[in-house]
C-alpha cells in the first residue's frame, strides 16, 4: 500500500466535525478504498474511549466483522495517545501515518514509544502533512482561549 | 474510600463470564458501592476497545452523565494493559486496585508505568487477592492447551 495523502486530507476533514472536542481524524484504508472514518467525540458521546482512533477501529472491525485489520492502514492527525496507540497496535494494522506530533502524550516516539514493548509489526511514519494538522489545533486552541 | 477485598470478589465473579475472551473483571466503586461491573468482551463484541476495563468506566460514565470518575475506585482482576491504563488515568479514578501484574504488558509498574507520563493523581495498589486472580488466567490458559 502507498502513502496518500488524499487519506490524510480525508482525516483532516474528519478532524473538523469535532464540535467542541479537540480536533482529531482518523481514515483507515483497505486497498485504496477509505473504509471508516472517525473523529473525537469524548465530549460529545461522554465516552472517554471515543477518540477518533478507537471510533475508527471499531467502525473498521464492523465492517470486516473482525477486529484484526492487518491489510489496513490508518491515518490520524496527531500522534495517538497511549490508549489508542495500544488499540491500534493490538488491531495489527499494518502502517500508521500521522500528523502532528504529540511531545506530551504521544506514545509512538514524541513521549514514549509503545511499539517497542508490542509485538505487532506496525510501521509507524510521522509528520504526515504536519503544517496542516498544527494549524486544526492551533486554531482550537486560540478560540478557546476567547 | 476503603480497600474492600467484597469489590475484588465481585470483579472476580466478573472475570468468570468473560466466556472463551480472556478472563478479565472490573468493578468501579463509588461511596461503598458497585456503580458499574463488567467483563473482557472483546471477542464477543468483536470490538478491541472491549476490555473489562473500558467497558466498565463507560458504564460509570453514562451512569453519573460524565466521564470523569475523581470519586471513584476501580477494582480489576488483572494489571491494565497501555490501552485500559491511559483510559482509566484520563478518568481522573482515585484509585486503582489490581490483582496478578502482567509482566509482559502491564502499564501499571510491571512492563511500563504510564502513571508517570500522566497528570493523574490517581493511586495505584497491586497484588490483591493475587492468588486468586492467578488462579482465573492459570485455569484458562490450561483450558486453552486442551
């Protein structure tokens, strides 16, 4: 499978429905064909499992009728936090792109980096269309502050 | 709040309808009562984020309308995994009380200890009723060999 980063735009969308959640998008893709999309709903389903990640995982192991999605990608706009690192990691998808890097909670090597006590083989590639995902919580975060 | 082997019990008693998923059961204790239990159902639910854990905080959350959980205890039968233990963190649980430590994946102190890259107060016990709990994973897995 190839990088695209139609996925990741795809994501970056999906980052933007997150209402007053922090901005996060997640496409996971299965040749070529995007097959779930998810962003942040904690908030808004008062779920604190329901992060874009985990929403897509779920929605993707649907579909298949099988939590194990190793012909999949999935693409996330920050780096995953150390719940949804370890879910994507237990699901054995195969690569992970993301976008921003998280220095104070990523666990794919910004804080720590859970791959190293996985066994699952996932390749982990960041800094996808970084500038794009910085400027959705940039933006968040300014109106917040209002 | 007391530690109360009863709460333990009951995760115990949780842990054995986790049917062919690994035997794992969590109880969340708020003012001396059970105000939510649950078992592993990943399998089952065919949903990874299906873990005793998560799904039991979820049960708390719909229950109080909240996610945050500051006056709450969480009694599981196993050391939580990456996944369940950034959960639980974010919940803002007081404390947590856990029965066998997972050498291999547990996030509490025995693989990593993700309380130190949190912001979390909550105080973690291990080693309750460990034998026990020993016993519930010891008789799968011999089951599983079978």
């Amino acid at each position: 499978m190839i990088m695209s980063n139609d996925f990741m735009k795809c994501a970056i969308s999906e980052a933007k429905l997150s209402g007053g959640d922090i901005p996060v998008g997640c496409a996971i893709v299965c040749g070529n064909e995007i097959i779930a999309k998810a962003h942040n709903e904690r908030e808004k389903n008062n779920d604190i499992s329901a992060h874009a990640e985990v929403v897509a995982l779920k929605m993707a192991a649907e579909k298949f009728n099988n939590w194990r999605l190793e012909n999949c990608s999935l693409y996330v706009t920050l780096e995953p936090c150390p719940m949804c690192a370890w879910a994507i990691l237990n699901s054995r998808v195969k690569e992970v792109y993301f976008g921003s890097y998280d220095l104070k909670y990523g666990a794919f090597g910004s804080k720590i980096n859970l791959g190293e006590i996985s066994d699952a083989k996932t390749k982990i590639f960041g800094g996808i269309m970084e500038n794009e995902c910085n400027a959705l919580l940039k933006e968040y975060f300014l109106r917040l502050r209002k």
